[in-house]
C-alpha cells in the first residue's frame, strides 16, 4: 500500500534529515557539480549534496515536502520544484547532469531518461525497493536495477534488507563511461 505522504510531511517533527549512507560513502569519491534528487521528498540528500557544493535541483509532488525543503536549506544551491514525475510533460534534459539520485521511488519509464541526463563520466545513485513475498508496482525485481544500468561501469550494487530497516532494497552507484 502506498505511503500517505501529505500525513507524513504535516508532522516533520518525525522526519529524519540524515542523508542516505550509500549518498556520503559515494561522494568521497566525487567531484562537485550538478546534481538532480529525484522524488527528494524534505530534501535529506539534496540538503546534503548542496552544504558539499553541488548545484542541486530538487523535485518532489508534494509541495508541503518542498515547502520543508525550502525552510531546511536558506542560503544553499537548490532548486526545489513541485514536480510530478508520472507527468507526461516531465523530462530530464539530456547531459545535464553530473550525478542523479533515486531514493525509494521507482518510476520505470524513466530510467531513459536517466540514463540520458547523466553526463559521460557522471554518476547515478539509486535506491529502490526489491520485491519481496508482497509484490508491488513500486518495487524492482531482482536484477532489475543492474539490468537498468548496463553498460555503465557499476561502481556499488546490492540486494538486500537494510541494516536496522525491515525493507529490502536493490543500491546501485553506477558510472556511466
């Protein structure tokens, strides 16, 4: 069942605004540049990319989480936009991107256009969910992610649950050449 998002964002008290791990682990290995969150949600990792220097664009769908977003990071390099990606009209600018993040969403048409918008050499960090026992449309096979990626020089991949969560998920840091 999907998450009710608009209960989640009306109480931030109980957000938490740690970034990914997989996120601070890549980024010792990475330059700065532009970067694209995905689904950023309150902004955890998009927050965290701009305080390292990175030129962020932020897109969520719901506007209290881009409202937090915004309140969270004054005077940081994002552009935080309400933004639906199961939008037709949505599109991610072909090589304009030195890294794109996908955490915990999973909208399978546009792994294209993710693919696309990185530029040669940058990277895309993705966490999504692994079906289990109780499949879902919001959740990857297995192998699925890697499969998304190849031909890209795959830097991190697992499947697996996460340490202290009960979800499992496929973590890919992928390069593309």
């Amino acid at each position: 069942m999907p998450r009710d998002w608009k209960s989640v964002f009306a109480h931030p008290e109980n957000l938490d605004f740690s970034p990914d791990p997989l996120l601070v682990t890549s980024c010792e290995t990475l330059g700065q540049g532009r970067a694209l969150d995905l689904a950023c949600g309150h902004g955890r990792n998009a927050i965290y990319l701009a305080r390292l220097g990175w030129r962020v664009t932020a897109l969520d769908r719901e506007e209290a989480a881009i409202r937090l977003l915004r309140e969270h990071s004054p005077g940081l390099n994002i552009d935080a936009r309400v933004c639906d990606l199961e939008d037709s009209g949505f599109a991610i600018e072909p090589f304009a991107f030195d890294l794109i993040c996908d955490f915990l969403y999973l909208d399978r048409k546009l792994f294209p256009q993710i693919r696309e918008g990185v530029k040669p050499g940058g990277t895309f960090i993705g966490v999504i969910l692994l079906a289990t026992e109780e499949k879902g449309s919001f959740q990857l096979e297995p192998g699925e992610l890697r499969a998304a990626f190849a031909g890209w020089k795959i830097l991190f991949y697992s499947e697996s649950a996460e340490p202290g969560k009960e979800r499992v998920t496929a973590r890919i840091v992928a390069r593309r050449a």
